[in-house]
C-alpha cells in the first residue's frame, strides 16, 4: 500500500495533462485519415455522444484538484467539440468559476472550424480560448482527404472559420496533417498559410496501418498500437499515410525557407520542439519525450485511457465517475505503458546521433525493424533521421544565439553570406566574436 502510495504522488507531483473528448468520436466530417471516428465502434452506435453534466462535473473537479502546478490546462477535442454547442462550453466555464480563486485556469479548443460562427468568436474572445484549427493547406490539398460527409470538400467553411478568429482576435495555431500527397508540395503549402495570415503551425505526419484480423473483428479500420516488443508481422500502411523520407524532406524545404525569413514571424512548432531538445530542455510534446503516459485522455462517458492513440478497450484505465484520477495516472505508469517507450527503443536509436531529438517517436508507430534486425523501430525513422540531421548546423547557430542572450532571428543574417554571426565585443574568445554554421 505504501509504494502504491508513492506511485500516486510521483504521478500528481509531475503533473497531469489530460484531453477531454466531450463529444467522442462524433464529427461532422468524415476525413478520409481520420483515427478517432471508428472509436464509434467500441461504443452503442445508437449512443448519444455527449459528456452528461455528472461527468463534466467530476472531471473538471478531479483534475483541478489533482493538479499540483498553479496553471491547470483544459484541452478540448474530438471529433468535433463544437457539435455540442456553445452552451456546453458556457456551463464548463461555470463549473470552473469555483476554483479560478485557488487556480490558474485554461481552455483550449481543437476544432475543425466547419461549425464556427461570429457568436462562436466572441464567446472564445470573452473567455480567452485557444483554438487549434485543421486546416491542411490550400484547398488541393486540403480537400484530398478532409471532406464533408456527403463526399464534398470543407475547405470553403474551414476557411470561413479561420477568418472569424483572425475577425474576432481569438488566440490560434493550425494544426496542418501531412498525408503522402500533401507531403510533395511543402512549399506550397507553407506559403499558402503566411498569405492567410497563419503565425502558428504544428505539421502531423499521418501514419496509419490497415486492420489486422483482431481489429476487422471489432469493426475497425484501422490497425491499433505496434507491439514494441515483438516484430510486427502487419507493417501494411494505409494509401495516405506519408513516405518516411518525404517527410523528412517536407520538413527541410520548409525549414530552409523559415530559417531565412520567418524566424521570429512564422511559428512552427516542429521546428521549436527540435530547437528545444538541441538546448537541452524536455520536451514539451509526448511525441519526442523520453517517456509517456501523463498525456491521457478522457471519453465522453467518463472513461479514462492513456493516450488518445490507445483508446482500445485493454488500455482502459477506469472511470471518473468511480476511480480515483492520480490512481489511474500512475496505474498508467506501473504497467509499463510510458516507462516501455525508453526501455524498448532499439539498439539503432541508442547509438542514433539524434535520438535527443527524436527519443523514438510515438510508440503507436514504431512498427518497423532496425537495420539490426530489432523490433520497435518508428515508422518515420528515415525521415526523421534525415530532418534532424540536416538542421543541426542551424540549431547550433541560434543555441550559440541564445548562449549569447542574444536573439534567434540573428541567424537569418548568418545565411546568404559566410554562414557566421557576429555575436558582439563580449564573445571575442570565440571565433573573434562570430559563430559559424556548419
């Protein structure tokens, strides 16, 4: 009981971060590559899929009180959160009102702004929500696998959406899947979100397998998580999920552009997350940390699981309702589900030149095998290998930067000329005051 004890304090002490599914799988749109709207399946399919008031309540409550830090972070997402309507969201900001006295409280929504309207816009304006939007490109692009449920394209109404934020001055990024066509027109692509006027952009390589026999048997699509463990015997991806190595060469095209215009300007979250880890610092993503396991998910009943990637009925937690909330985050860690994705990486990614940056990737994804022949390789491998690798010369200019105190944006001067930057009178005991990317 004691260690058990312990167990529950180490989860609470480090923080808890959990996204709120309060409309489940429910969408209004039924993309092509989406991996949550088959969660349907592992519910009655005649359900009503909205969080009912008790759960909301005991929620909001459990997770304030089981924060140990000042600021508790509410991420709300789906499917589509916006079909539960304004009212909704009005009573959350209600049931919260109580703790704002001992808490810092936030709301971020992530939304496919199909459903967005000017009272939407001023209701997230009044209560300072920080909205994600998906929006994939321009409309070819987008509209590939992005559609409505009669079979059309959404990219008119997600436009729609995203100029009543900027209308509205709402705080948002976008949130921008790769899929393996959108993958060949980076450029294109980046461009097309500077000329709508988009400062903060987080690109999702998507990666999905076809169903094994187990999963067409639950009335899945989709293939689940990969043992990291044993080989993987079904490696068969879907027709959108993108080529590794283009992806990695997504990311450069769009880095070498960044790196001599936008810093400072264009926020890409990819490009701060490697930026982050080259300096030391943990990663603020589970997708390049060492572990996971703290980033769960809460379904619109109230049942609690591990990770949005593993909403399968083993990786069931318990409830909100009946189960204590730091229990069921540290029974997360104790069955090995955070602590496996380090313990499993393969040999290859041990000795791997940037592992600081990629620490193995989602383990959903790590179905591949090393060129050791080892099991638990990530998908992406080849392109993030060849991603980071690439932008290590610019890492190491703008850390130099900010070693300095000085800023980041000095590295587009480095550029065009004899890749050096002129760091000041102070720093004259290296390279006469300069530092070079090479």
């Amino acid at each position: 009981m004691i260690d058990e004890q312990a167990n529950v304090n180490t989860a609470t002490a480090a923080g808890l971060h959990i996204v709120a599914k309060p409309a489940g799988p429910s969408c209004n749109l039924e993309c092509d590559y989406c991996f949550y709207l088959e969660k349907q399946s592992l519910y009655d399919p005649g359900k009503n899929f909205r969080m009912p008031d008790v759960v909301l309540a005991a929620f909001i409550r459990s997770y304030i009180e089981a924060q140990p830090t000042p600021v508790v972070e509410f991420v709300w997402q789906g499917g589509e959160p916006t079909l539960l309507g304004i009212d909704f969201f009005e009573r959350v900001i209600e049931l919260q009102r109580p703790f704002t006295r001992i808490k810092t409280i936030t709301n971020s929504l992530q939304t496919n702004g199909t459903l967005l309207t000017d009272a939407w816009g001023r209701f997230l304006k009044q209560h300072n929500f920080m909205v994600g939007i998906s929006l994939d490109g321009p409309r070819e692009v987008h509209d590939r696998y992005r559609r409505n449920r009669h079979g059309g394209g959404s990219f008119d109404a997600v436009m729609r959406g995203l100029k009543l934020l900027q209308k509205h001055a709402v705080e948002y990024n976008v949130m921008a899947s790769v899929a393996r066509e959108a993958a060949k027109q980076p450029l294109e692509v980046y461009r097309f979100f500077k000329q709508e006027g988009v400062e903060f952009i987080q690109f999702v390589p998507i990666i999905e397998r076809l169903p094994a026999t187990a999963e067409q048997q639950s009335g899945l699509k989709l293939a689940g998580p990969s043992a990291l463990d044993r080989h993987e015997l079904n490696t068969e991806v879907t027709p959108w999920t993108v080529i590794p190595e283009e992806y990695g060469d997504f990311l450069i095209a769009i880095y070498e552009e960044w790196v001599r215009n936008d810093v400072g300007k264009t926020f890409v979250m990819n490009f701060e997350w490697a930026l982050n880890a080259w300096i030391g610092n943990p990663s603020p993503v589970c997708i390049h940390a060492k572990q996971c396991g703290r980033s769960m998910v809460i379904e619109h009943n109230g049942d609690l699981f591990a990770c949005d990637h593993y909403v399968y009925p083993q990786y069931r937690l318990g409830n909100i309702l009946g189960d204590d909330l730091p229990a069921m985050a540290a029974r997360s860690l104790q069955t090995g589900f955070g602590t496996n994705k380090e313990s499993a990486l393969p040999g290859w990614c041990r000795e791997c030149e940037v592992l600081v940056a990629c620490q193995g990737g989602c383990p959903k994804h790590r179905f591949a095998q090393s060129h050791y022949g080892e099991s638990g390789l990530h998908y992406l491998c080849p392109g993030y290998n060849k991603f980071f690798r690439h932008i290590r010369k610019y890492l190491h200019a703008m850390a130099t930067l900010l070693g300095h105190g000085m800023p980041v944006t000095e590295v587009m001067k480095a550029i065009d000329g004899p890749l050096l930057v002129r760091l000041g009178p102070e720093a004259t005991n290296e390279k006469n005051g300069r530092t070079a990317i090479d």
